[in-house]
C-alpha cells in the first residue's frame, strides 16, 4: 500500500516531486510508525464491517482501528468479538489490499483469546490498541500481545497505548505516571508501534468538551499534558516513540461562534473556492488547524473518527517542496561538521546541527506522505485525494 495509491499514477506524477514510498504490514516499524496517517476508527459492531473496511481502503485509508472498547455498549461487547471473527474471515476470503488493522480491547484477556478465535485470519491483523495505558495496566497488555502473536504465530503483533488516565492529566502525579509508562513502553519497544493520545478523556476528567472552532492546544489543560508526553516519550534522540495526533470529533455543520480560521489565500485560484466553503461548513477548517498544531508540537498522524477526516490529514502530512530542500541540504555528507547556510529558497536560515533532528524527521515522512512539487500546494493535493 502507499499513501496516495488510490490516486491515479498520472496524477500522483503531476503532484509529486518524490512520490509516497510503498509499504505492508512487514515494513520496518519505525515505516509503519511514520506512515499510519490518519488512523480510522470503527465500531466492531458494524454489521458491514469487512465491506466498510474494503471501501475505505480504496479512499486511501492505510490504518484502522475496529473498537470494542468506548464505541460500543458494554453489553454490546460478546456480540461485537464474534461480529469480529466473522469480518475477518470475509477480509480473509480475497487478496484485496487491506490497511493495517487494529483492535481496541477492553482487557488484556481479550488480546489472546480474539487472535485463537480469528484463526487463520488473524494474518489480516497488524496489532492491538490498548486503552487506559499506564504502569499498573500496560505490562499486562503488552505481555498479552506478546502471548497472541506466539499463539497465532505472527511475526510481529504491534501495539499502541493510549494514554488517556487521570494520573496522566492531574499534576501532582503527572510526573511519576509519566515515568512509569516510559518505563513499560521501553522494556516492550520492539512491539510498541505509537503512542495514541486520549484526548477526549482527559477533557472529561475536568467536565470540558473543545468547540469546533477550538483545537485541542487551545484547551490549556490538554495542551499541558501534550507537551509533557512529547517532552518525555517523544525525544529526537533516539529514545523517543512517535506520538500521534488527538481526535477531532466534527463533522456536522452548526452554528460558528468565530470568524472561519481557513485563510482564502490557497483557495483563490479558479474552482477551489467551492472547496474552502465545504471544508469549512463541515467545521473542517478547525482540524486543518489542529493538524498543523499536532504537527509543530511534535506530534505525526491523527485518530479520526469520520471518513472526510482522512484527506485533509493526509494532504497536510506531504512534504512540501520547501521543506525537502531544506532538509535534503542540511543532510548533506559534506555538511557533516556543521555550519549555517541560507536556504534554498532564501527566506531562511539553515543551521546544520541544530536543525539535523528535524531533517531527519522530515526526510522520514517524505518517504511515507511523499514531497509535492514545488508549485503544488495543499489545496491540489486535498482535491486530488477527494475527487477518487
């Protein structure tokens, strides 16, 4: 599979500079980690489910998440395991491409026990999401994925933590909790793929809920654990887990407080302005923003709970054309020893050594999302992605 694979390759050529690299569920999972992109989510309980998971597929969808967890009712939860097991075994009756796929367990019980009662279909399965992931819970999980790949005999079951717990979010125990989930995550790190951010429940632990027009850094109190996860679990020196984006929960029109956050500026050129009005009487303009925000805070990929969500983080996660220039010189052989030079483009200053990190990061999402041509822009690239 390859971001942008559902794009015709004449169009894909006239966009990229350097297309989206191709990857599967065998990749090297520091690939995998830098290419999950906007991860779907779904109940388990959906009847349809396998149809579902083919036709998102084919919009460019690459990662999913089927949840059993806080989706769907508790006494919902039996009937979801077995609707489960009869889904992937239709994914299992064809060699269509599927994305990575994922469960959301409530218990590390689950874990096992789904991959015995999945069969032979469980090849179709990439890993597990582990809710409420702390110290005290996360060894359990981690030691239960650990036990289902043996029992399915899997090469690799991944697994992404979700962190999401009180102790995370309340100060006075913010640091120890912290702490402890580096030190599960890291005894387990060949298996932990990401880290998820539950941002949804932090804001109720304190009775909040964002507005549309507001992004998750705008809730200060989240804003603050978000920098502490990155600051801890996300460093660029060689330690670190890539962090993804929070969720963002519009996708309905209602009545706007503030002004539109969507400049007009990328949509003036002849047929786009229809696209800048969608966008933003779907309250999209506010995820456009979070995304770029998840992205300047250190943070890669996104938990989506809606379809039209995907594109817009994907197109926003291509490399522009500026970006790869400045990364590509930084990384240069002969700038080895360090030293500064202007960009390019000339508009910057690039300084060798302390921008390596960032380069380095660049230049692994370029392989993932591919770098866009110099005069394509993230307009053309949304459009492309909605018109298959």
């Amino acid at each position: 599979m390859r971001h942008f694979g559902h794009v015709s390759p004449t169009v894909r050529k006239d966009l990229f500079h350097q297309e989206p690299a191709e990857f599967t569920g065998a990749s090297p999972a520091r690939t995998l980690a830098a290419a999950l992109g906007a991860t779907l989510y779904s109940p388990a309980t959906r009847p349809q489910l396998a149809r579902d998971i083919r036709k998102q597929a084919g919009r460019g969808v690459v990662s999913m998440v089927l949840c059993l967890e806080d989706s769907i009712s508790d006494g919902d939860v039996a009937g979801a395991e077995e609707n489960l097991v009869r889904q992937f075994a239709d994914l299992d009756a064809d060699a269509a491409e599927l994305p990575l796929l994922f469960i959301r367990v409530r218990t590390p019980e689950q874990i096992p026990d789904l991959v015995r009662r999945l069969g032979g279909s469980a090849r179709r399965l990439s890993g597990f999401v582990l809710p409420k992931f702390n110290e005290s819970s996360g060894s359990a999980f981690l030691d239960a994925v650990a036990q289902a790949e043996a029992v399915g005999g899997h090469s690799r079951l991944y697994a992404m933590p979700v962190l999401e717990t009180p102790d995370l979010l309340h100060l006075e125990t913010r640091v120890e909790t912290l702490a402890g989930i580096s030190r599960t995550v890291n005894s387990h790190r060949e298996r932990v793929l990401a880290l998820r951010l539950g941002v949804t429940d932090f804001c109720s632990a304190y009775g909040l809920r964002r507005t549309p027009d507001m992004t998750a850094y705008d809730v200060q109190i989240v804003a603050g654990v978000i920098a502490d996860v990155v600051n801890v679990l996300s460093r660029a020196d060689g330690t670190g887990f890539t962090v993804t984006g929070p969720v963002w929960e519009y996708f309905r029109s209602q009545q706007r407080l503030f002004k539109p956050q969507l400049r007009r500026s990328p949509f003036l050129a002849e047929g786009v302005e229809e696209l800048r009005t969608a966008l933003i009487e779907h309250d999209l303009d506010g995820l456009l923003r979070e995304i770029e925000l998840d992205r300047a805070n250190g943070l890669l990929g996104k938990t989506c709970i809606h379809p039209a969500h995907v594109t817009p983080v994907h197109a926003l996660s291509v490399v522009s054309h500026e970006e790869f220039c400045d990364a590509e010189d930084i990384l240069r052989p002969e700038r080895g020893g360090g030293g500064v030079m202007r960009s390019a483009y000339t508009n910057k200053m690039n300084e060798v050594k302390p921008h390596r990190a960032w380069a380095e990061r660049t230049m692994q999402r370029a392989e993932a999302f591919g770098v866009a041509k110099e005069e394509v822009g993230f307009v053309d690239l949304l459009t492309a992605g909605l018109q298959v």
